[in-house]
C-alpha cells in the first residue's frame, strides 16, 4: 500500500560532524589510508634503500621469488620487487595529474555551465555529451593511438575522457545551489556575478567532485595500466605496472612476473576506493543543509 | 496619487506584470505563458509598512522580487525615490540596491553555510567598498542590534536555531542601512513560540529606524501586526488595499472576507460559534484564469456581469480601494 | 466528551522513542501518556522537536529502523507496542486510519485515484476489484469530492492541495477506522481551502463518531475542532485537559507562554509576549524540569527534579510552581 511506504521520514536535526557509522567503515578506511601512504613513502624514499636498479639485470632470468628476489626476476633478469616499487613513480602521479587536470577543467567549465546557462551551456555540454558518448576505455585508446604511445600522451588522452564527467557533475550542483535563498541574498546585496560563483555557488557544489575524484582516482591507475598494457602508454623498458604485466602475460608458468604489478594495481584502486567511501561519509553531503 | 507633491512615495509601482514560461508536457514544445502577477500598481510611502497578503500562487511574492529586480519584471514601471528600477544597468542595480533589501523565508536556506554569522552580516559592506575593520564593527554592531550578541559573529549558521538564523537574515539586510526591507513570509518557518520575538523585533526595527516594509505573508494574524496598509492579492492581482485597521474591521471585497473569517482563531469559545463564509473549490491556475472578475468562480455574489467586465481598483473610502462591482457595505 | 467510564479506545502509557543518531541517541519521547476515547477529538500539540510525530509513528509502527520505543500503546485492548508485523498491518488502514500532512508524497503518482482508494479496500476486505472501485466512488462523495463519479479517474498531479488531501482522507475511511490519526492535516493547504477539510472532518467525525488524534502546532486549528489538548513540550506532555480550561485556564508556564505569544486576529493591540530561549534538543537528558531555562516562573527546585503530571482542576499539569493557581489561590483568601 503506497500510504505505507512513504510515510514521511522523521527528521532528527542534525547532530555535530562526526566520522565512520559502522565499525567495518572504520576498518577500510584506516586500510584505505594505510595503503595510500605506504605508497606514498615508498613512491619518494624509493631511491636511498630500493635494492636493485629497476633496469639492471641482476642474477638469473625468471627466477622464481626467493630472499634475494622477493617476486623474483623477468625475462631481462630485472628485480620485479624493485621494478613494481619504481611503477609508483609512474603511476601515481599520473593519475594524480589526469584526476587535478579533469576537476579543474570540468569545474571550470561545468560551473559556467550551470551558473550563466545560455549558449556557454549549450557549448559545453553538446562537448560533454559527445565525450561520454564513447566508452570511455575505447576513446581513451583512439585518442592515445592517434597522438602516438608515450605516457605523456596517455596522460593527455585521459583527461579528455575524464574532464567530462566533472563538468557534468559540478554543473548539475551548480544549478542545484543556484536556487537557494542565499544566493538570491547575494544578488540582493548587490554582489557581482563572479563574487557570487566564487563565494556562495562554488564552495557549496565542490564537495560532491572531491569525493567523486577520490574515489576516480583507482579507476584512473587501472586504465593507465590498461593503456600501457595494451601498449599505448608508457614504453618497454620503464617499469610501469601495465606494461609489467604485458611482459609477464607471456610467460604462465613465472607467475610473479604479472602477479607483482597485478598486486600493486589491486592494492592502489581498492585504498582509493576505500579513501572515497570514507571521505563521502565525513562530509555526508545529504544531511547538511 | 501625486507625482510632484513633496511626499512622494518611496515605491512607486505601476502596471507590473511577470509572465513565465511553462512547459505543458514534454512531448509538446510550444510554451504557454503563465501570468503570474498581472498589472499590479500600489505605492509605499517611506517608513511605512505595506503587508501583500494571499494564498499560495497569487503572485505575492513574485511582486516582491519584480520591485527589487531580483526578477526581472515583464512590463510596468518601479520607481524607487524617484529613480525608474526596470531601466537600471546592472552596475547601476547593484550599486542602487544599497536603499532596498530582502528577508527572506527559509532561514535554512537563505545564510551560506560555509561563512560565518560575522561573514554573512558583513558582506554587503565588503561587497560595497568598506575595508575589514569597518566590515568587523559594523556587524558586531548589527548583530547587538538583533539582539544575537556581537560574539555570534565567530559561528556558523547551523550552531543557531531557526529563530536566531532569522535574526542573521535581518541583520545582513539591515547592514547596509536600507530604506525599504522587502520581507517574503519572515516568520511562517518559525515555531509558534519564536514568531513573536521576531514580530517584536521587526516592529522595533520598523519603529526605531523608520524603516518601510514590503510584508509577504499569507498569515492574517501576523500581518496584522506588521503592516500599516495592506494589499489583498488574488490570482495576480490586488483586489483591495486598504489601511490595517479598516480592512480588518471593515473588509469589502468577497475573498477578503472569506479569508478574514477562514483564518482559525486560538480560542475555543470564539472560533466554534463564528459565522464562517467557507470558499468552494480551489483557486484557478494562473495558466488560464477566468474572464473578468477572477475571484467570480468562487464567489458567492457572482452574477453574469462578472464574468463579462473586470471590475477596476476604485476608492470606496479614503485609502479604501476595492475591484468589484457590488458595494457590499451596504 | 465521552462516557469516561468505558474503556479509552487508545491508551499510551509511559511511551519512550529514542532515535540513534551519529554520536549517540535522541530521546525524542520521554514517557508519553495519552488517552483518547470514542468519539473524541484528541488534539497533540508542540513544535518541532517536541515529539508529537515520533509518538504517533511509534503507535503505528512506523518509526524507522534507526529508531526504538518501549512503554505501552493499547489500542481497544490490543498492545500495539511490539505486535507481530502482520497484526500492525490489518490495524493501520483498517481499524486505525491515517492522514499526513503532504498528501502528494502520500499517493501514488502512477494510480488514478479510484484505484488507489480501491487498493487500500482490498487490503482489509474481502471484495472484488469491481466492489472496491464502486465502494471508492462511494468514499470520494462522502468526502464531498466535486463530481466525484467523472473525476475518479484523476492522477494525484491532476488534483489541488486541497483536493489530494480529501483523497487521504478517503482513503483513510475506507475501511471504518474506529480513529483517525491526521498529523499536520491542513499544514500545507491554503486558509480557505483549510476551512473546508476542517469543516470535512467536523462533519465526519459528527456522522460517524470517529475519533481523531490531531497533531499540530497550529492552535487555531486545535480550537476549532478539538475536546481535549494534550500540549508537549520536550517529549513529555506538559499540560492536558478540556479544550477550553486549556485555552482560558493555562496552567503550565509554557501552555501560559504560547498563548501570550500568538498573534490574534481578533485582538489587534495586545502586545505579544514572547517566551524566549530555545527548546532542548534532546541529545542529553534534561536535568529537572525540561522548560525550567526558559520559564519565567521556574524556582531553583525546578532545575533539579523534573515534575510528574499531577491534576489540577480539569487538567494535568507537569509544574511544580503551578504561577496561576497560586495567583488565584491568593485572590481567593
């Protein structure tokens, strides 16, 4: 019976900020954050105690993992251990880019959008929806084949996918806070256009893209891996974790030469993910007002 | 109605109309226009308190943002001291709407959460040229002046009430030293027991500063206590404007009865044996209103001229105008 | 008022909600009670955050999962508090009928309204589609829906505020409810259109001794269709009794306050009083008497020991100081 089932909710004023409902929440995002700053340490200390040289052979080909060799070596008798800790250094800050690249486009571009409307809008999101219109993974793939393999081009490719998303989104918060009494105070103080975007619209539509970004950034390491795996991004011999686990594909039976930057991929994309649930929890966007 | 004498009013409105587009289904493109208020004229002297009273839809508040361009009117004329709004640059809005400011409904809604109270009140100073020590002793000062106490200033509006986050609203209108605060339904989001100390605090600020008031409510009671004159408005249009005491104690116009005698009055001995004209129906939609009177649907003295001619706003009394066509005084 | 020898049809007896909240709970009732008989109009007045809401969904069973109540609803001898599911479902809509305050969110936005109507028939009685739909026609004439046998066929979106709220009402007769439970029922509806569910609800309650739980903040309201008040304050009642002792013999310091501070039509130049402070939030347990901050009249006692509900006259005040009676007490000697 429809009478039943939307019996109005009981609005209980919000109680102070606070963090994690559940104890399980808690628990992922310490790991989440665990995780993010191991990578963090390893990704800028990496150089002073890594044991090997991420492109020197050392020992034996495809040795299987021992003391010496903690995932044991590859084909070119590289340390995989060594080569999946100096991936970070290209993975990360890549998808760190491409993510800061994408919410400031996007934000820029998606809060003219929203706020002025118009033909900006049309522009934009006739530009946005074009984009989208592709899988992401296939434009992303047409876009890096055309400007050439390379992760810089792989960088470049991503953000032309991703941008989009964002521009989407803040426009949609945009036109959400556009209507609330406060801004219509703004006006009627006699506030400028671009004070009152930067003031009242912006600080109140950005949260929403911050968590989304988080939570992004997994997705960004996957497809950057994915690009060099399929060789669009970064070129053999730089140690990055799509182009390992090509290397290693081919070989079935040394299993740890895919398994390490598999494991790296893994480990990133989940502590994001984690960092993003969290994040979206602190800053519960529903119960403020 | 004077247009030289040396009490000029403050407001001049004349003719407003405010059309908008409505879509009426998606698969039909043509739009429809809605007319929302539809040739609405009344003047408003300085320091005086003009109530516009109606139901949901008559087109009150729509008026109110028309007078202070924070909609832009389809036709009609706003003269503010003498200055016609509707022609104004919008630098020249912005620096004109220093003299007039808003009160609004929603305290929730109307204060940015991300800004302090200090933040919030002080702003239209920023906005309007004045540096950060003036900006900080001004809105202590206002905020002494809603009675919230200057050390509010350092908070943000979710640590107050409904009733206190209503005081921020009028201390951020007052910031600027307004001459005509424009206020849309101020108390009706408020518990029972916090309207009267915003009332009293409006009453005072009215009072003390010789503020003028542009009063939205749909509450008899309330603007009972408000107001100076008020505008009955129904579908669009006034019906009567009259002078507060005499409306109440002498309405003319049939809806402004019916809604004198459907406001409930808290006690029990009074309100069980009142003599109540009770409306049929609901209001028509603006999208189609009727022909000539509009309250004629609903009207229990309709005859087959109101449906014809549209009866005009004409003085029946000093200060007493009404649009129908029967006297019923008499 | 009814015989107050027969047993009330709704009792509540020490009613506690709590809502579990981010960093702990509301005790949002604190020990409730209410009494409602046959046939009468039981109006539960506060504002928001006063509890009255919570109390009546947590008679009904509707609270939501984050919330628990304990204590007593006694419904015609049945406790409703802890009943298995499918007993609280045949009581709700069938003996027990309700009303909110926004009718659209209410309804269906995909049914015309005779279905919706029939529906809530079919739930509680064993009757053909055919039947029910006749029966909801019936129930839309009763409720003085204008041409109601062509209009059945409307969408909610297709009626006025006014119009969706007689719906409600519709269908919670449909099926004979010894009682009505209307929260808010003319909140979002304009005066005019206010005066006739009133008048509608007047009449129904007159033709067919239908008892009513009436929750609002709107005293107007409550003075026009109410027997008894039952004011809250915090959670708890603070004062209850015959409408007009509450009304013209105030007894509690915030039943005092609210009437100072309403606007009147009728009296133009009395000042208004405002009773200033803000209510609790509930949060933590008050210490002594919830309005002690407050209350104008409050002694030092009265921040230490919270008073129980206690008669006096023809009501039952929870005051320790009890400012009129002491003034009339005086007066008399």
């Amino acid at each position: 019976m429809s009478l039943l089932s939307t019996a109005p909710r009981l609005l209980v004023d919000v109680a102070p900020r606070s963090t994690w409902k559940s104890p399980w929440k808690r628990v992922t995002v310490i790991a989440g954050m665990t995780v993010t700053s191991f990578w963090l340490v390893v990704l800028i200390t990496l150089s002073w105690w890594a044991p090997y040289k991420p492109l020197d052979a050392v020992g034996g080909r495809l040795q299987a993992p021992s003391w010496h060799h903690l995932f044991g070596t590859d084909a070119l008798s590289r340390d995989v251990f060594t080569r999946t800790l100096y991936g970070a250094r290209q993975t990360l800050p890549v998808s760190v880019g491409v993510i800061v690249c994408a919410v400031t486009i996007g934000t820029v571009l998606g809060s003219l959008a929203g706020f002025f409307g118009g033909w900006i809008e049309s522009v934009v999101m006739r530009l946005v929806d074009v984009t989208l219109a592709f899988p992401p993974i296939f434009l992303a793939m047409a876009v890096a084949a055309a400007l050439g393999p390379g992760l810089q081009n792989a960088f470049f490719a991503m953000v032309i996918v991703w941008w989009p998303i964002y521009a989407r989104l803040i426009r949609g918060q945009v036109q959400a806070v556009k209507h609330r009494d406060h801004i219509q105070a703004a006006v009627s103080i006699g506030a400028t256009r671009w004070r009152i975007l930067r003031k009242h619209v912006l600080p109140l539509s950005f949260t929403p893209a911050l968590i989304n970004a988080t939570l992004d950034l997994g997705q960004v390491v996957i497809l950057t891996a994915t690009l060099s795996f399929l060789g669009l991004g970064a070129k053999p011999p730089s140690p990055e974790w799509g182009a390992m686990i090509t290397d290693g594909a081919q070989f079935f039976y040394q299993w740890w030469v895919a398994v390490a930057p598999g494991i790296a991929i893994l480990t990133v994309a989940m502590s994001f993910n984690f960092l993003g649930d969290g994040l979206r929890d602190a800053l519960d966007v529903r119960a403020k007002r | 109605m004077t247009s030289t004498s040396i009490e000029a009013p403050l407001v001049q409105v004349r003719d407003l109309v405010k059309e908008f587009e409505v879509r009426r289904s998606s698969w039909r493109t043509q739009a429809t226009t809605l007319q929302a208020v539809s040739g609405v004229s009344f003047d408003i002297s300085a320091g005086e308190a003009l109530a516009l009273v109606g139901e949901s839809g008559c087109g009150k508040s729509t008026t109110a943002r028309c007078v202070l361009r924070l909609t832009e009117p389809t036709s009609g004329s706003v003269r503010f001291d003498g200055v016609e709004l509707t022609e104004l640059s919008s630098g020249e809005l912005r620096k004109a709407r220093k003299r007039f400011q808003m009160v609004f409904q929603d305290p929730y809604t109307s204060l940015n959460p991300r800004m302090t109270v200090g933040e919030i009140v002080g702003e239209p100073l920023l906005v309007h040229g004045a540096n950060a020590a003036e900006q900080l002793a001004r809105a202590a000062e206002l905020l002494e002046q809603v009675q919230l106490g200057a050390d509010a200033a350092d908070r943000y509006p979710h640590q107050f009430s409904g009733g206190q986050r209503q005081r921020v609203g009028i201390a951020r209108a007052l910031a600027l030293s307004p001459d005509l605060i424009a206020l849309d339904e101020p108390v009706s989001a408020l518990d029972v027991s916090i309207q009267a100390e915003i009332i009293r605090l409006l009453q005072h600020l009215r009072d003390e500063l010789g503020l003028a008031f542009l009063f939205i409510a749909h509450d008899l009671s309330v603007v009972r206590h408000l107001s100076h004159r008020v505008a009955v408005m129904y579908l669009g249009k006034i019906v009567e404007v009259a002078r507060t005491a005499d409306l109440y104690s002498r309405p003319a116009h049939p809806y402004t009865k019916a809604l004198l005698s459907a406001a409930p009055i808290p006690d029990p001995l009074i309100e069980r044996d009142r003599v109540r004209i009770v409306l049929t129906g609901d209001p028509p939609t603006p999208v189609n209103p009727p022909s000539g009177c509009r309250f004629r649907t609903r009207c229990w003295r309709a005859e087959s001229l109101c449906a014809e001619v549209e009866p005009p706003l004409i003085d029946i009394a000093e200060g007493h105008k009404v649009a129908c066509h029967f006297n019923l005084w008499s | 008022m009814s015989d107050l020898t027969t047993p009330p049809l709704l009792e509540i007896r020490d009613l506690h909600v709590r809502f579990a909240v981010r960093n702990g709970q509301v005790h949002a009732v604190r020990g409730l009670d209410l009494t409602v008989h046959r046939g009468e109009v039981a109006a539960v007045v506060g504002e928001s955050g006063s509890g009255k809401s919570a109390s009546m969904l947590a008679t009904l069973g509707l609270l939501d999962i984050n919330a628990s109540a304990s204590g007593s609803v006694r419904f015609d001898g049945t406790e409703l508090l802890g009943a298995p599911p499918p007993v609280l479902r045949s009581i709700r809509g069938g003996r027990i009928g309700m009303i909110f305050q926004d009718p659209m969110t209410s309804l269906n936005p995909v049914l015309d309204i005779r279905r919706q109507i029939a529906e809530a028939v079919i739930t509680h009685r064993q009757v053909s589609p055919r039947q029910a739909e006749s029966k909801a026609v019936e129930l839309l004439e009763m409720v003085s829906f204008p041409d109601a046998v062509r209009r059945a066929r409307s969408y909610p979106h297709e009626l006025s505020g006014g119009m969706r709220q007689r719906v409600m009402i519709a269908m919670a007769l449909a099926n004979d409810p010894d009682i009505l439970i209307a929260d808010e029922p003319t909140t979002a509806l304009d005066v005019t259109v206010q005066a006739q569910i009133l008048d509608l609800l007047r009449s129904l309650r007159q033709s067919r001794e239908l008892a009513i739980v009436l929750i609002t903040h709107d005293l107007g309201v409550v003075a026009g269709l109410a027997d008894t008040v039952n004011v809250m304050y915090a959670g708890r009642i603070a004062e209850s009794g015959p409408v007009v002792d509450i009304f013209h013999r105030p007894q509690h310091p915030y039943t005092i306050g609210l009437l100072a501070s309403l606007p009147r039509l009728d009296r133009p130049d009395r000042e208004l009083t405002p009773i200033g402070g803000v209510p609790p939030r509930l949060y933590e347990e008050p210490e002594g008497c919830s309005f002690a901050p407050r209350c104008r009249y409050a002694v030092e006692a009265c921040h230490e020991v919270e008073p129980p509900l206690e008669r006096v006259e023809a009501s039952m005040v929870a005051c320790s100081v009890l400012p009129m009676r002491s003034r009339t007490a005086e007066g008399s000697l």
